[in-house]
C-alpha cells in the first residue's frame, strides 16, 4: 500500500481517479523568522525558499539561488518531491504569491505583496478577511475538475499552532515542524504573546494576529472549490490542518453547506509527518471533524542510497510544498513510491552540484 488512509468513509480517493487536477501552491514568508529561530527551514536560505521551490516545481530548477534549499545534513526540500509529480504527471501548476520576501522567477497570481508580519506582536496581517475573498475568486475560476493545494511558508508550523490555540483547540504539543528538533517551548512563548494581541476571538481577528497569509487564501480556494462540488485535496500536515479549522470557522453558520462534512475536502500529506512522534495530526483533526479523510503517502526513502533523502526517515524536513498530497493523488492514478523515488535520486545531483 502506498498510502495510509484514516477516515475514508465516503471513498474519497474514488473521487479524484481519472480527474483532471490543479495543483496550486500558495506562498508567504513571515517577519518573525528573520529574528526568532522558529522555523526548521535553513537560515541561509529561509527568504528565498518559497521562489525556489515554486522555481523548481515548474522549471526543474531553482533560479534564485544556485541549488534548491537544503539543509545541513543534505536533506532536499521537498519541492523535489512535488517537481517529481508534476514532471511524472504532468499536473499543471498555479503559484499564488501571498507575501513571499523574494518574488519568485516564473509567472504568479499576486494577491498580496507583503510578506506575512510579526506574529510575535500579533500583527501578521490586516487584511485576513479580503485575502479571504481573493482565494474564493480564485478558486472559482479553476477550470479542473479536482484541487490539490500546498504551501510554502517558512516558520508556517508556528502561525498554525497560533490559530488552533486561538480557536480553542487543544494544539500545544500536536504541531509538527520542518527540522528533526521541533522548537516547541519557543514557537509557543512566540504565539501566547502574539494572541495576546488579538481584537477579538473572531477567526479573521486570531489570522490577522497570528496567523500567516497562506491561510485565509487556501481557504478561501478550498470553499469555492467545494462549492462547485470539486474534491479538494488539502495538501500538507498540521499547517492545513490548521486552514481546515479556519475553514470550519468561517462556514460555522452556513448551515445550508457543510464544507466539512460534503465528502469533498481532505488532508493529504506525508508518512512522515503522520508519524512524526513530536506531533499528532490525527489529534488535532478529530478536535474539528473526525470525518475529515487523511492520506498519508508513502516514499520508501529508507531504499534510497542518498543519505539526503534516508533523513527524511528521521524526521528532517518532512512536508511541505503540497508533497504529500500531490503524491496522494499520483499514487491514485497510476505511480508507485519507487516512480518518485527513483526520479528525485536521478535529478539530486543535477540539483545539487556544487
Ligand atoms: C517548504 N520548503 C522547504 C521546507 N518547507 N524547504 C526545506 N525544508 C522545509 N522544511 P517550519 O514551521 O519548521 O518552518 O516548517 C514549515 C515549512 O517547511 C514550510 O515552508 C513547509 O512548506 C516546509
């Protein structure tokens, strides 16, 4: 079995077979990861990070910087696996820029320039509500008949874990993170002062507080995707775990539609992240629907002979990008965790020469 299904009661996965998908992946940076050490994506290249992986996905190659980000113990982002999808299925792509600090070099949709602000002070953004309404329109204007959505978002396990503690959930320990040592105690101190700023308990108020610009765009995109009656593969770990609680939030008096409960919206991610013993997705997704699918594919990176990829096995870097969810997808129709496998070790060393 490549992937790992908990929760597929309305045959899910039968509704994305033979569907034509978009693959979209909506980008920030944040403020606050330029002076406090809460993300686990290298430093060096913590700004460039969203560009490059967006560059790579559509060009096989990073353009911003020499090598597409990797960390210090040769561990690739994940973007390679995403590139590997998109290259092997031929899945079209559509990059959303919501605040990324560098502008990646391919053609985007912009719906905000400004990278996401300081959550530490509460101030991340102003404007949850209308970058909202913007992932609606957006979504609304896709014409495939399925929607895979991702994210890159440096220090984006931390404005999650800020959301779900400001909507009451249960998140503290829960929160997965990009590098094998997950900074808990920190992210945490960095998000009880940040909610401390929060108008109000109102989900657009807590975004704005401390949340990050991805959020309410991928929201927004899954809703009126859901409203079209398209399925929607929410694709990510406990960072979309956390859309899917503004999700719910937002849809809270609409009680004519159920996003939640349509059998049309999932979380689709990686084994590592389903597994990682520093988190528990499963935990926090039963706080806000116990009916909400989750898939977890699966890599066979222990196979690999690239010591890069064996890290991944040990808790490195282990989402991000739409990684999972795409590999979700692909493995649906057709592909094998060998087939990416195989294809991410052929391209390392392309991608990776000094
Ligand atoms: C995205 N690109 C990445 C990467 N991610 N390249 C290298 N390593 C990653 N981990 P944290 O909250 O620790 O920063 O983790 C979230 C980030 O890690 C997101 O950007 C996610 O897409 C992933």
């Amino acid at each position: 079995m490549s992937i790992i299904s908990i929760n597929d009661n309305n045959g899910f996965l039968d509704k994305i077979k033979n569907k034509k998908v978009q693959f979209s992946c909506v980008i920030s940076s944040i403020e606050t990861t330029k002076y406090i050490p809460i993300s686990g994506v290298n430093k060096k290249v913590i700004e460039y990070t969203p560009a490059a992986d967006m560059e790579l996905v559509i060009m096989g190659k990073s353009l911003s910087i020499p090598t597409p980000p990797i960390d210090a113990t040769g561990c690739p982002s994940p973007a390679t696996i995403t590139r590997a999808n998109v290259d092997l299925k031929n899945i079209p792509v559509l990059t959303v820029d919501a605040g990324s600090a560098i502008k990646p070099k391919i053609p985007y949709i912009s719906v905000d320039e400004k990278p996401t602000g300081d959550i530490y002070k509460g101030r991340a953004m102003n404007n949850s509500k209308e970058l909202f309404k913007m992932g609606e329109i957006i979504g609304k204007n896709l014409t495939s008949d399925a929607l895979i959505i991702g994210e890159s978002v440096p220090g984006g396990t931390t404005t999650a874990l800020g959301v779900l503690m400001g909507l009451g959930y249960d998140a503290k320990n829960r929160m997965s993170s990009g590098s094998v040592k997950n900074p808990k105690e920190l992210k945490l101190n960095v998000v009880e002062n940040g909610l401390k700023y929060a108008k109000s308990k109102d989900v657009f108020d807590i975004l704005n507080a401390v949340g990050d610009k991805m959020m309410p765009v991928v929201a927004g995109m899954a809703v009126s995707s859901v409203k079209k009656g398209k399925p929607v593969i929410l694709a990510g770990g406990t960072q979309m775990a956390s859309v899917l609680s503004v999700i719910k939030e937002i849809n809270k008096n609409h009680t004519k539609e159920n996003i939640l409960k349509s059998g049309l919206i999932s979380i689709g991610t990686t084994e590592f992240v389903l597994n990682d013993k520093n988190a528990d997705l499963k935990g926090i997704i039963e706080q806000i629907d116990e009916n909400v699918p989750i898939f977890a594919s699966k890599f066979n990176y222990d196979k690999s002979h690239i010591e890069g990829l064996k890290s991944y096995c040990k808790g490195s870097v282990k989402e991000g990008v739409g990684a999972g969810g795409i590999s979700v997808y692909s493995y649906v129709n057709g592909l094998i965790p060998d087939d990416i496998r195989a294809y991410v070790e052929k391209n390392y060393y392309r991608w990776f020469k000094k």
